[in-house]
C-alpha cells in the first residue's frame, strides 16, 4: 500500500479534531505530572480512561476522514465552495471544457430560418 500524503486543503479541514486532541492531550499530561487530586488506583483508572479513549477514538476518526477527503478529491468532481446544490453547478476540472465548448457554438454560424425576422 502506497504512503498517503495529506495536502494542505486535507490538513485545514482536520484542525476542527486537532484542537480537542490537543485540549485531552493537556489534561492527560497534566494529570500525569500534578496529580491534584492524589492517587486512587480505581478512580485514576477510570479519569485516564476517560480521556485517553475519547482521544483514540477521535484520532482514529480523524485519520480515516483524512482518508476519506482525499479519496473523494482524488476520485470525483471537484467543485467550488458553495457550489455543490445548485443544479447549474460544475466540477472545476470540467470549466476549461464548458468554454471551449461555449466558444466553438459561438463561432459556428446561425443556421438560416432560426430567428424570427
């Protein structure tokens, strides 16, 4: 299996999971280092537990919707922002083709007895 490279598009839609990891992250170390409230093997067991598997869970998910957005901007239409509902709305890649296609219609003459005159 090839190394999946995330670009920076990828990147700036997963820092909406970063910041929570990195908020757990904090109270994990934080615990471990201070423990403010002392040291009970059942009740530190079950704080750890607390927060170290919310954030496995959600760096897991991070990942696989990493993969996710990738695979889907690899594989289909790429469109603007805003632009997905709109019936007229085209993919990116596709616009250079749109006027191409505008322009050769344009130049092609009017065919006689189209208009009214």
């Amino acid at each position: 299996m090839a190394a999946r490279t995330f670009d920076r598009e990828t990147l700036l839609d997963l820092v909406v999971n970063a910041v929570p990891l990195f908020i757990m992250a904090f109270f994990v170390a934080a615990f471990v280092l201070f423990a403010p409230f002392g040291f009970d093997p059942l009740a530190s067991l079950l704080q750890f537990g607390l927060i170290v598997a919310p954030f496995v869970a959600l760096l897991v998910l991070t990942y696989f919707s990493a993969r996710a957005i990738t695979d889907a901007e690899r594989g289909g239409p790429v469109f603007l922002p805003g632009q997905t509902t709109p019936a007229e709305a085209r993919p990116v890649e596709h616009e250079a083709e749109a006027e191409e296609a505008g322009a050769a219609e344009e130049s092609e003459p009017a065919a006689s007895g189209d208009g009214d005159a």
